[in-house]
C-alpha cells in the first residue's frame, strides 16, 4: 500500500484553535478522515471527500486507506496523534515513512498545567480500550498518575480500584473537555467517589495515598502473598534469582512454562509497560488464579494457555525468554522449548528433585551457562529460641542461547 496520511491534531476548540499549517493541510486534502465528532468541528465544504472511522478501526482500516491511494488524505486526531491516539495505528499499519504528523497541544500537557504538576513527577496510564487493572501497576504512594479515560464510567472503575488496593484517601480530579469552552472539574476522594456523572472526554489526576497498603515496588521478588496461591508458586528469593537472569526488556516476550500462581510471568510484565508474556499452566483453578494475579498486581494483558506442555506450545509466538518452573523431565518439554528460542534469548530452569537435577547436569555439559544451588533459610521459632528453618534447595540452569548453537537440547 502506499497510501500517505498526514495526521493533523485537533484540540477541543475545533477549526478555530488550529495554527495556520494545519489549517492549509486539512483545506488542501482530497479527502479528510476522523471521528464524527472531528469532522463536525470542520467548515463545511463540498467538494472534499469526509469519511468517518470504520469500526471495527484495525480489521477495516487497510482497505479504506486503499481507497484513496495516490490521494492527499488528512486523519483528524485529538490533541497529540501519538497519545493514544490513531497516529500510532496507521504508523503501524502503513509504516512511519507514509505517515506525517502534525500535533496539537495534548490533553495530557493540558492536564499537568491545570494540576501544576510536572513532566518529571507524573506517570501517565492509558486506559483508552484498556482494561482498567492497568492502573495497579503503577500504585506507590506519593506517586502522581495522569489516566487517560476510555469513557464516563472509567473514573469511578479507578476510584474503585484504587479503594480495593489501599489507596483509597487518595484525592482525585477529573478534568474533562480540556481546552474547550465546556471544560470542567471534579474533584473528590477515591473512597467516596462513587458513580458521580462526569463527561465522556476526560482525564483523571490522582495523587496516591496509602490507606495501610503495602507498597510492593517495582523490582523482582514481591512478597509471596502478594499472590493467591495454592503453594505452588516460585518462592520469592529464588524468584528473584530467575528474574536477573531472564533479563526482563521492553518489548520482549516471555514464556512461563508449568506458571503456578504466574508470578514470573507476573513480574516479568511488572518490568515496563511493553513486556509481554505467556502463563502455560495444565491445572484449570491454577490458571484462573493466574488470571486473578495478573489483574490484581496492574498486567491484566498477560496471557494464559490452559495445557500442558509440550503440546501447549505449539504455535505461541517465538519467546525472547522462557522460565520452567515445572515439566522439565516431561519428554519433550526443555527440546521444545530450545527450539523455540530465539537467538540471543535467555533460558532459566529450575528443578528441586535429583531427577530434574539430573537433566540440567547433562544440559548444563551440552550448553554451559550457569548451574547453581540456591539455598535459602528463614528464621523461625524453635520452642522459646529462634532458629534457622531450611527450604527445599533449589537447582537453577540459566543460559543464553547464541546464534550458533544446535537446535536440540
């Protein structure tokens, strides 16, 4: 295809707030596409083709932008085009060489001016088409949070969530129509939010406030009772030592074979917002507990496969990253997971039983990388003294598969 769009952003005071180039762009389009309420904002004209966004917007947008092939052609944006909005679609769609754009002051620059807040001491969490989860990810007190909202409903689903998480004196504001002569806001407190109306364009400030939450941080190893587990689950030292070896990157995608509760699938997500994984699990109520971490601790998108492996692998995307916390002397399970790797990606696996310990010995001959014994113990009562309790030892093969290396493990 090689159709060019350039993307104008349009902020809420229509044809008027639009500087001098962008209003010479629109005028000299063949054809102008945007959402109704974009294109209402626009002087009438006959002669130039308007067209509404087709929904669904992805499945429909190739053959639309097809149509007008060889023409000028102008997508109307709100604010910032790349904020959230369809800039960032049709780069992916047609690529960043056929895509120009040009935008306006973005509601989330809006938003810190009205709140006073600055760049440097705000997060901003898109819940656009999101599931609201999102937000728990980002929880800390004393954090500022600028949420972007899909609707009216969102800042009362925010409100309720934040409640949920300990974080319910946090004060909220919604800031709705910014820039526009209807502006507006509503200020409150997470806790007695309620279903107050607000308008459907709106962005929500929060300034997070711990009512006895545990903060949980951002690095690897959260408590073990941040998750509901059945006891099957990668302890939280021994977590740790997986996740500085499986080298969380963003955009990069990880396998969690034999997932338990999913926490390294969980905190491997936790890392930055574009971290993907991939929870294999055999056990049907396990897989649901995944599903209810991964919501619960702000990663709602990771994805669970109910099955066992190997079978519950084929066709998964190739993985940059593959943790086995179970199954590795299942036939199959470590050979398939070897061939699936991509080059340069890394593998962990852990074992507690001589058996697996067995297989990562002769794993460990073949590939090298690293084989380890992670002992942990716990201080613990011992009558009326204190001692120190084992846990199981824990054998660990991390390794990075290279370019050259055979495809069988």
């Amino acid at each position: 295809m090689s159709t060019q769009v350039t993307v104008v952003g349009i902020g809420a005071d229509g044809w008027s707030g639009l500087v001098a180039h962008a209003r010479e762009l629109v005028e000299a389009a063949d054809a102008v596409l945007g959402g109704g309420r974009h294109l209402a904002m626009l002087p009438e004209r006959g002669d130039q083709i308007r067209e509404a966004w087709p929904s669904p917007l992805r499945d429909a947008l190739p053959a639309l932008l097809e149509r007008f092939d060889g023409q000028r052609v102008v997508a109307l944006a709100s604010g910032d085009p790349l904020v959230s909005g369809i800039a960032t679609t049709l780069v992916e769609v047609l690529g960043a060489d056929a895509v120009e754009v040009v935008p306006a002051l973005s509601s989330v620059a809006l938003a810190r001016a009205r709140m006073r807040w600055s760049a440097e001491s705000t997060e901003v969490v898109t819940l656009v088409g999101r599931d609201p989860h999102l937000v728990a990810r980002s929880l800390a007190p004393g954090l500022r949070l600028l949420v972007l909202s899909s609707d009216e409903t969102t800042p009362g689903e925010v409100a309720s969530l934040l409640t949920s998480a300990g974080y319910g004196g946090s004060p909220m504001s919604v800031l709705a129509d910014l820039g526009s002569a209807a502006e507006s806001r509503t200020d409150g407190i997470a806790a007695a939010w309620g279903s107050q109306p607000v308008p459907a364009l709106n962005v929500i400030a929060v300034e997070l406030v711990s009512s006895g939450a545990r903060a949980l941080g951002f690095t690897a190893g959260l408590p073990d009772d941040a998750y509901d587990h059945d006891g099957q689950i990668t302890k939280r030292d021994v977590r740790a030592s997986a996740m500085a070896r499986l080298v969380p990157m963003p955009g990069q995608l990880l396998w969690d074979v034999g997932a338990g509760a999913g926490s390294v699938a969980i905190e491997w997500m936790r890392a930055h917002p574009t971290c993907r994984a991939v929870a294999v699990e055999a056990k049907d109520d396990r897989a649901a507990r995944i599903t209810g971490n991964a919501e619960t601790l702000g990663v709602p998108a990771l994805r669970v496969v109910t099955g066992r492996a190997p079978e519950a692998l084929e066709g998964l995307d190739a993985p940059h990253a593959i943790f086995v916390g179970g199954g590795s002397t299942v036939d199959g399970v470590l050979e398939a997971c070897w061939e699936a790797l991509r080059p340069g990606g890394r593998l962990v696996v852990h074992g507690v039983t001589l058996q697996t310990e067995s297989v990562l010995a002769l794993r460990f001959a073949r590939h090298g990388g690293e084989l380890t014994r992670l002992h942990v113990e716990h201080a613990a009562p011992i009558g009326t003294f204190t001692g120190w309790t084992p846990a199981r030892a824990v054998t660990q093969w991390a390794v990075t598969k290279s370019d050259n290396q055979e495809a069988g493990a």
